[in-house]
C-alpha cells in the first residue's frame, strides 16, 4: 500500500467516520492550553467552539510570527480561501496558486499516519477537533506532510514545519495540499 492510499485510508475512514462532533475537552488538551494562553509562548493556542458546544484547541495564527528572509509564513486562514469543490475541481485562488513549490513554514497539529515515536508521513491540521475525533475536515483544512527524515510525533502540541509546499488539488488521493517536511518541531513552551 503506497502513502497516498494510507493518507486516503486515514482521512476516509478515521477523520471522517470516528464519533463526528461527540468529543469532549479533554484533560491533556488543557493541559496543553494552560502551559500557552497568556504565557507569551512561541505560538499562542486557543479554545475555540467545536460542533454542538464541544471545545477544542485551535491556534490564534495571529500570534504566529515567521524569520524574515527565511520561508513564507503560511497559515491555514490563506489555505482555507480555496473553498474547494472535488466535483467542480475549480483552479486555486492567485494567493495560493502563488505558493506552490515555494519553502514554507505552516503551524498546526500533526495527525499520524503511522505508529511510533518518530514518523515520516503525517496530516497537518489547523486544530484538535480536526485530529481525530472531529468532523471531517475540508481540503483546505490539512495538509499532507512527508518529512525528509523520521520526526517526533508531538501529540497535542502545535508543531511549526519547514518545507517545500506543493499544490496537488487530487482528492482522489485524499489531499490538494503537500508539503516536503524538512524540520518540524514544538512550538509548545
């Protein structure tokens, strides 16, 4: 089985089919919360309001500042003005088209699709409530990473990953979205 058909496999099947909307603020998620709101972290996360009154962990992409010079300073608010439509397979918006095959630097939180400490291929999402228990996110709302080497799998924690972003709108291989992960690494105090 190739990556394309995991990545197909995880977000059809584990993103879209486990417990839509049923899932609750966990302790570990406020954890998480606690140790970056109004701390003056790296990034700053956020509660933000899920389906039918659930919480979530999201990231204020606000608080996300780029090194000048270095890589563009992507966020998932650019990704998401592409409202992406599978059937209508519309071209992307100038913003994002412009993107593609530059070196991005993009904060999220990593969905695995794999076991292990380390790993190569995960989703990039823009928060928790998209991680596993959620609704099933939009195109526009992940992005498929493949990193160079094996990183740490920060469960929980926003991520901020280097790398060469790509536009590939085939959702029939379950993204529109990639990224060549050089460097990935917590931004979590």
């Amino acid at each position: 089985m190739n990556v394309k058909s995991i990545v197909v496999a995880i977000v059809g099947l584990g993103l879209i089919s486990t417990a839509q909307g049923l899932w609750q603020f966990s302790g570990a998620q406020d954890k998480a919360l606690k140790k970056e709101v109004g701390r003056g972290g790296k990034v700053r996360v956020v509660k933000e309001e899920g389906p039918k009154g659930h919480e979530t962990i999201g990231i204020d992409e606000g608080s996300v500042v780029g090194d000048a010079g270095k890589e563009v300073q992507l966020t998932f608010r650019t990704l998401m003005a592409w409202k992406f439509d599978a059937d209508r397979n519309p071209l992307p918006p100038e913003e994002v088209k412009k993107l593609d095959d530059r070196t991005v630097r993009l904060v999220g939180f990593m969905y695995p699709l794999q076991e292990g400490a380390d790993i190569k291929y995960f989703c990039l999402l823009r928060t928790t409530q998209t991680c596993c228990y959620g609704p099933r996110p939009q195109y526009n709302q992940y992005v498929f990473v493949e990193m160079e080497k094996p990183t740490r799998f920060h469960r929980l924690d926003p991520v901020s990953c280097v790398g060469r972003f790509k536009v590939e709108p085939t959702p029939e291989e379950g993204f529109i979205f990639r990224m060549e992960g050089k460097t990935c690494k917590s931004v979590a105090r």
